[in-house]
C-alpha cells in the first residue's frame, strides 16, 4: 500500500469514527462509545494567542475557537476549522520529517501595552498608564496571510503579530497627547481622546482587529494577564482545557 493510498484510508476511517462517536457528544473524550468509536483529543491552546508547534503523531480534531495551521514536509500550511480532524501520515519512515500543527486562537485576545514618558501640548507629563487591548485575527481572507506567515516563521509567529501593537500604540499615544493640553485631556480623559481618531483600529498589516480597549492607571491595574511570548502578556477568554 503506497503512502498516499495509505492517508487517504486513514483520513477515511477517521471520519466514520467521528461521526459515530459523535452520537454520543456527552462522552468525556476518549471514553469509548457503545460503537467502539472514541472521540479524538482537541489540539490545546489555552490562554494563548498561538500555541505549541506539535508533531501530528495521532488524530487530533481542533478546538472551538481556534483554526490549526497544518505544516507539511515540503513547507506548504493549510488551515483546518473547529470540528475539522486532524490526521497523522500513516506511513512514514523512522526519522522522516512529520506533520505539525500550530493552533493559533480566533476567540478575541487581551494584550497589555504600558505607555510612559508623555507630555502635553504645553509641557505637562502625563501619567503612566496601561492600555489593555482586546485583539482578534481578522477571516476576512480565511486566514490565508495567517498560513503563510506560519510557514515562514512557525510558532514565532505569535511575536510577529503582536511586536508591532506596543510600537504602534506608542506612537498614537505620543501623537494624541503632544496635540492636546494637559487640562482638555484631562477633561476629556485619555481614552476618549486616543478612541476619537488616534488609536489604530487594526494591526500587523491588517491582520489583527481591535475590538476594543480600556485604559488603566497605574493604581487601578488589574492583575496581570498570563504570560506569553516575549514581553506580551496574553490572555484569553476561553478556559484551558
């Protein structure tokens, strides 16, 4: 049986075992039914906007909330939805490169960006505060450029995407404050005036929406969000599994 012939028998038994153990959508995961079927373990994220690169070495179905970035041997990413499984190579020689997938979150994301060092129109500092964005991957192009990004920089991707939101905030705060007195910002408060026209509405070329954002001072901070990559404190709002 040739490697093809074999994935195409694979992907085929796959999906009747989930559709039978699909019947029974009460079962905890990995319980047998009463046909035998067992449902397959979802592919983990957590609080994370991207998760673990992980080898495909046993089906997987990807998570509510999530797509998986499929990347193959020869270098190609294909995006798999929520429901969708998730099949291993059947036949693959000991030490041959595998598959791996990437699940990355489409639920919205919070990301904290401090902003310091700001001075008014008329030479007055304002204080530091925190802003707490709330980001979510655009599907308008059914994340294509998502897939793309993937297969060049794997989970690094996760700091493409949210490297430029601190450098691009910073940038608007600074613009909006330096246009405005100290007594109309403080009138008018610093959220209404970075949300009036000076606050991105979209990152990392597009691909990440802002769905909205709050701004916290320094004695009103809340807990810190869950650490991810880097400097970015990422949470979400789906629970880990």
């Amino acid at each position: 049986m040739d490697d093809d012939r074999g994935n195409a028998l694979l992907r085929w038994w796959a999906r009747r075992a989930q559709q039978r153990a699909d019947r029974q959508p009460g079962r905890a995961p990995g319980t047998p039914s009463t046909t035998g079927a067992s449902p397959t373990p979802e592919l983990p994220l957590g609080h994370r906007l991207v998760g673990e690169l992980v080898p495909l070495t046993r089906l997987a179905t990807v998570s509510r909330g999530t797509v998986a970035v499929v990347l193959r041997p020869g270098g190609s990413a294909a995006v798999r939805r929520p429901g969708e499984l998730l099949v291993p190579r059947l036949l693959a020689r000991p030490g041959a490169p595998v598959v791996q997938a990437l699940p990355v979150s489409t639920e919205p994301v919070h990301l904290d960006v401090p902003l310091a060092g700001l001075v008014s129109i008329d030479g007055y500092p304002v204080d530091a505060v925190t802003l707490r964005l709330e980001l979510q991957l655009d599907p308008v192009d059914e994340y294509t450029a998502l897939a793309a990004l993937v297969a060049e920089h794997g989970s690094g991707v996760e700091a493409v995407l949210l490297d430029p939101v601190p450098r691009a905030c910073a940038a608007a705060a600074q613009g909006a404050v330096a246009m405005n007195r100290l007594a109309q910002l403080q009138r008018l408060g610093l959220r209404a005036v970075l949300a009036e026209r000076w606050l991105p509405t979209t990152f990392s070329g597009g691909l990440l929406l802002r769905r909205g954002f709050e701004v916290l001072e320094s004695d009103e901070e809340d807990e810190p969000t869950v650490p991810g990559l880097g400097q970015h404190p990422v949470a979400s709002p789906i629970p880990a599994p």
